[in-house]
C-alpha cells in the first residue's frame, strides 16, 4: 500500500499545479489511492420510533458516539436525538454536533 507524503507548504502551490494536468488526473489518482472508510453501525437513529427525529433519510449519528438522552417512561425512542460526540483537541466528547 502505497501512502501519500506530507506536501511542504512551500511546495503545495506547485504540487496542485501538477495534479490539475491532464484533466485534473492527479486528484483522481490521489482520491482513488485513499482507503475506504470505516462503516460504523447506526442502527439506533434507523428504528422507526426514531426516523422522524432525522432532519435527512441518509445522516445518522453512529451508534458509539450518539448523545443519548435520559429515557422518559413508557415512550418508545425517548433517549434518541440526531447528535453526535466529537473529540475536542484535548478532551473526548467536547463537543456536539446536531440536526
């Protein structure tokens, strides 16, 4: 597997100049050349109770990252919200991205 290097600042003017040749050739290679990414489940934001608590068909939280919610009594999906955690530079779950 071969792997991108990091691009000096001073060089990125240049290398962007050459991957605009040949009909923008060098970012296809390049986007081709990334590995696939991970598909985590997000099952909980697909039950029915839930679906529509999603602003959008196609973007859910993940499972392992949602922010879930304290569960009300007798009502199916209480603790469900379209919110994910996100890392913060230097502390996990700083912040929260929502619908």
């Amino acid at each position: 597997e071969e792997r991108m290097k990091p691009i000096p600042r001073s060089a990125f003017s240049q290398h962007v100049k050459e991957m605009h040749r040949e009909r923008e050739k060098g970012f296809e290679l390049e986007y081709h050349s990334l590995a696939s990414p991970k598909v985590y489940p997000h099952f909980i934001a697909k039950l029915d109770c839930n679906g529509p608590k999603n602003r959008f068909a196609n973007i859910y939280p993940f499972d392992d990252s949602r922010v879930v919610l304290s569960v009300l009594d007798g009502i199916e999906g209480s603790d469900y919200i379209n919110a994910s955690f996100i890392d913060g530079y230097n502390r996990r779950d700083a912040y929260i991205a929502a619908q």
